[in-house]
C-alpha cells in the first residue's frame, strides 16, 4: 500500500536538516514530483520552516514527534517510505527512530559518523531489517559517500576496462575548504566522552574492521596512522585526514558486503595530501600536530571548556551561506592492481560547496530520493548497507546533477603503469 509520503526530512529545522528540506524545495517541486515532508520536536518552528520553504508545489506537509518518544516514532515512520535523518548526536537522539525504522520497513537514511553506535546499530538490529525490508544506510554525506562511492566508481571502471581490481586504495585530500557546525562538534565530542568512559567503546573504535559483518572483521590493514608519510606515488608529504577513522570502516564494509569484489586482501587508507619538499613536510606535520592537540584539548574538560566558550560553533550554528558557497572539496582515490609495481589508476571526486554542509545536503537528499524513487535500480534486501553496497552506480548521476560532485577517472602512465 501507498503511504503518504515517500521522504520525511528528519530534524529539518537544525542547520543541515533544513538545508536537506531547501535542496529538496529546488529540486523536487512540480517539474518531478516528491511526496516529502518535514518534521521535528518543536511545532512553531517546523510550521514556520514549512511556511518559509519556496516550493513550486506550495507549503509543505509537516510531522511533530520527539527522538525519545517512540509511540510518536511509530506513528511518523509508518507514514512515510524513507525516513532522511539530520538529527544527532545519534548515539544519544537516533537510535530509538533506527528500530522504529527496521520494525515498521521504513528504509533510512543519515549522515552518522559515530562508529560505535552505527556497529551497536548493526548488531541490535540487522537480522530484524533483513525479515522486514528496512535499508538503513548510514554515512551518506562527506562522511563517507566521496570515499565509499569513490573508490567503487574506481574499482567499477578498473574492472570493466581492464578486467582487473585494484588491490590496494589510496585517498589523499588534494584541497578542502570548510567548516565545522555545532551539531558535528556535538557528535564528535560525544564520540570522545563514550571512548573515554568505556574501554570497549575504544576498542571498536580504533579497530578498522570494527563495521564489517560479524565472522568478517579483520584484514590486512592496522591502525589508523597518525603520522606525516611520504606518498611514493604522488611524490608529496601527506598528514592525518581527520575523517579517515570513519571513512576507512566504510570502505572495508562495503567490500565485505559484496562479497569482496575487492579481494580478500584489500587495502585502504586516507590522508591530506601536501607538496613535497620541507615545506610540504613542515605544512604537514603542522597539521598533524594541530589535530593531535585539539583532539586532546578537546577530550580533557576544563580545556573542552574553554574550546565550546570561545572557539567551537553551538548547536544550531553553522557556516554562513556565503561559507557554504565559498566552500569545495578535490579528492583523488589512488588505486594499484600490484601494490608494489609502478603505475596507478586515478578517480577524482569534487565538489562545488562545503563539504560538511552544502554538499552534504544535496547527498543525504539524493540518497533519500533514490531509496524511494529508484527501487528499481536498487536492487538490495532489507539490511544495513553502505552507500555504494546499496546504491552502487545508480546514485553517481544524481550527485553529478543535482548535489555538484563529479567523477572521473584516469590512468596514471608516467611510471610506466596500466594503459
């Protein structure tokens, strides 16, 4: 049976909600119908956003619930196909609407870069999703469709061809502009109190296996490396990329989820690409040292005090829309057949506004829209997927027209590599 409506817009009056709820105003009004509607807690202000949003198609539909009511839960998930959700922390606000989701076979998506609780998520709730239908789909932002459907869209291509897969995957960060909002501040802060109350929290944390399927969670690779590298291909310095603890699991998950297209003995990691020479180095280590300082000051309280006083965004803050414009994001994924031979194969994945919020937005919403337009395409159960296991293809031609990322792909041929 029908239900009401195909997308509900989750937490649509915080700051990336109601940039998902504007993406969706411009591009799904008479011109390609979307049955979408907001919701929240508070009632004036998600009248008030219905109001204020310019659709073609006239004000939009809203819903009032509570994160921590689940009656209210139960009620809203039923009504609607995909649950979009921007609402976080999720560890501590999402995961009473997640079993809602899986109990009613409402697919969901978000842009969760908290990895315990997306494992707590998947363990509590996995084989209840397969038995009703439900695709939940976490990290469908930043955080971690430029990686996860990158590196599919490279092995993709490298397959079709040249009949081969890349072995071993490297993401280096060419150039970013950003900036934070108090609700990713308020997730990673969250993310830092939970390792350091509970050891086992730690653990999955650290362990960059910690997302793949039970009976599948280990591999070649080890721990995140927090140190200045030397990258042999690209012939730069590189240093910490601060979203590669969360970024690397998703990758690996993908390739157990399909089954290992990648091989068995895959290998990824991710870093910030700087020049060579001692002043890459030094540009490097200055980032890496940075990183490891705030990520200290902001783990002890009285220095986590001081950092939410005068220099981190509150809740509800954001970048300025001129920021968001300002913003853009250069990735390329290296990827080698032979790990130790010459040569390469290059994707390439931007984007044309900030990566944390412009663009974010314009993915969750085109996540959301293919889980509930494009069931044809999509082809998987119900379950927890990754964006490119659930997706794959299917989602790239979206983001390219509608979120302004871009993919490309090229060979490498100056070491003599593939051709």
């Amino acid at each position: 049976m029908q239900r009401e409506f195909e997308v509900l817009v989750w937490g649509a009056t915080g700051f990336t909600g109601r940039l998902v709820a504007e993406h969706l105003a411009k591009y799904y009004g008479d011109n390609r119908p979307l049955r979408w509607a907001v919701g929240g807690r508070n009632q004036a202000k998600v009248e008030r956003l219905s109001e204020e949003l310019d659709a073609p198609s006239g004000r939009i539909p809203f819903v009032i619930g509570d994160s921590h009511d689940r009656a209210s839960l139960d009620e809203i998930v039923r009504r609607t196909s995909v649950v979009c959700s921007t609402v976080g922390p999720y560890a501590r606000h999402g995961s009473e609407l997640v079993a809602a989701c899986v109990e009613h076979g409402t697919h969901y998506c978000d842009i969760s870069g908290e990895v315990q609780w997306m494992r707590e998520m998947i363990d509590r709730h996995e084989a209840a999703a397969r038995q009703s239908g439900a695709r939940i789909v976490h990290c469908c932002g930043f955080d971690s469709i430029p990686s996860d459907l990158g590196c599919f869209f490279l092995q993709q291509y490298v397959q079709a061809e040249h009949d081969a897969v890349c072995r071993h995957v490297q993401l280096r960060v060419r150039e970013m502009r950003g900036a934070f909002s108090g609700g990713t501040v308020a997730s990673l802060l969250h993310v830092l109190d939970e390792c350091r109350r509970d050891p086992r929290v730690r653990r999955i944390v650290e362990d960059p296996y910690a997302l793949n399927p039970a009976g599948m969670r280990e591999g070649p690779d080890g721990p995140d490396c927090p140190a200045v590298r030397w990258d042999h291909d690209l012939h730069a310095w590189t240093a910490p990329f601060v979203m590669a603890p969360i970024n690397t699991r998703v990758v690996r998950r993908t390739n157990a989820l399909l089954n290992y297209p990648y091989g068995r003995d895959f290998r990824y990691d991710e870093a910030v690409l700087k020049q060579g020479g001692p002043i890459g180095w030094a540009s490097a280590k200055s980032l890496s040292t940075g990183l490891k300082l705030f990520l200290a000051a902001a783990t002890a309280r009285p220095t986590r005090a001081i950092l939410r006083k005068w220099v981190l965004p509150s809740p509800g803050q954001g970048p300025s829309a001129a920021q968001r414009e300002n913003g853009f994001f250069r990735i390329q994924l290296v990827g080698k057949t032979d790990p130790d031979a010459p040569g390469h194969w290059s994707a390439f994945v931007s984007g044309e506004s900030d990566p944390g919020y412009g663009t974010t937005a314009g993915m969750l919403a085109e996540c959301a829209v293919c889980l509930a337009q494009d069931a044809d395409q999509v082809s998987v159960a119900g379950g927890f997927w990754t964006p490119a296991s659930c997706f794959g293809m299917t989602l790239v031609p979206r983001l390219e027209a509608r979120a302004g990322m871009r993919f490309t792909v090229q060979p490498d041929l100056s070491a003599g590599g593939p051709s």
